[in-house]
C-alpha cells in the first residue's frame, strides 16, 4: 500500500519533471548541449551584420553565439547544408569585436565570450568588427595545394566587415517547453 502510493508520487513527480520536453518552432533545429534552437537565414542579396541580426530578432532570436566544440560543428552543418555553394561559404555570427585586442569581443545575445576557434593569424584587422566563419572553403573541391593558407582556415573564425553582405547568417533561441 505504501509502496504504491510512493510509486504514485513518484511517478507523477517523474511525469511533471518530464511532461514538456524542450522543443523548437517549426523551420528551426534543436541542439540538446544547449537547448537552444537554431535557424540559417538568407536573403536575396545578401545581408549585413545589423541587416541579419534585425532579421533574427523578428523571428524571436538573435544572431547565434558560440560556446563548444559541439555547437561550433552544429552550426557549420546546417549553414552547409542549407547553402548550395560551389566555392566558398563564409558564414555571418553575433560576435562582435568592443575594442582593438584580439580578446576585445561580445556575443550579440549577451552570453559570455567564453570560447574560440579563429583562424592561425586571426582576428587581425580592428576595423573588423564582425565575426564570420569559414564554413567552406573552396567547397566542394577544394585541396589544400590550391588554398594555400586557407586550408587551415576552413570551418574557423576570422574578423569580417560588418557591412560586408553574406549569403547567409544563422539565428539563435532558446527552446521552449510546451
Ligand atoms: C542544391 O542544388 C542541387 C542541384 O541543383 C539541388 O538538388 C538541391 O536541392 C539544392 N539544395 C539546396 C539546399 O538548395
Ligand atoms: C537577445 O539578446 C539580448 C541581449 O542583447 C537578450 O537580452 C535577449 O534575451 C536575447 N533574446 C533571445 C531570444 O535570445
């Protein structure tokens, strides 16, 4: 008798704990390491860094921050695959440099600037404000010889201008529970 009721409880606390499993608007992809959502945008030509954040904060977002590994890698993913590219394909972030030292850099949506993963050499310029990605480089035939330099830049960071326009940006939300 006690042992049911127990279980009962237990079960319903289970059940409260685990009714609303975090989800993501439809168009949107979830990652579990952050439970947040994430959404590549693109626009006919091109977007700037303010034109791209302008869009994700209509879409209840703004401009994706990285923290890992994992979500560095997630985000190249669905930029690739969402992109038809026969070169080259930078991708546009919410970093954004606050001053002239490499360190000097915020993330868009307020989150700690606690990880990186630049390109040899970069950031270099301080009239580049913004932060892209090499998500392809010479993509899809692209061989080290060819590149030079840049073989060792694909799928890291570099500074960009913020005006300079890009194919495409990638937005970020937390998930919700339903
Ligand atoms: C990319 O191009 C190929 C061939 O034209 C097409 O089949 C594919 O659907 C395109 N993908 C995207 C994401 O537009
Ligand atoms: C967007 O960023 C601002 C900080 O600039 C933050 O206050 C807000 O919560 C963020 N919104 C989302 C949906 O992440």
């Amino acid at each position: 008798m006690f042992s049911s009721q127990l279980l009962m409880v237990v079960g319903l606390a289970a059940s409260i704990v685990c009714c609303c499993p975090p989800s993501c608007p439809s168009g949107w992809t979830y990652l579990e390491k952050t439970t947040s959502c994430y959404k590549v945008i693109k626009k006919e030509g091109g977007l700037d860094q303010s034109e791209a954040q302008a869009l994700c904060v209509s879409l209840g977002s703004n401009l994706t921050s990285i923290h890992s590994d994992e979500e560095h890698d997630f985000i190249n993913d669905i930029a690739e695959t969402s992109v038809n590219v026969s070169t080259w394909l930078m991708t546009m972030t919410g970093g954004v440099r606050t001053g002239g030292k490499a360190t000097d850099w915020k993330w868009i949506d307020g989150t700690p600037f606690d990880y990186t993963n630049w390109a040899p050499k970069m950031p270099d310029n301080d009239w580049q404000t913004a932060l892209q990605v090499y998500t392809a480089v010479g993509y899809p035939s692209w061989d080290s010889a060819s590149l030079g330099p840049y073989s060792t830049s694909h799928r890291h960071w570099d500074d960009i201008r913020a005006d300079k326009k890009f194919i495409n940006a990638v937005c970020k939300r937390p998930a919700t529970r339903q």
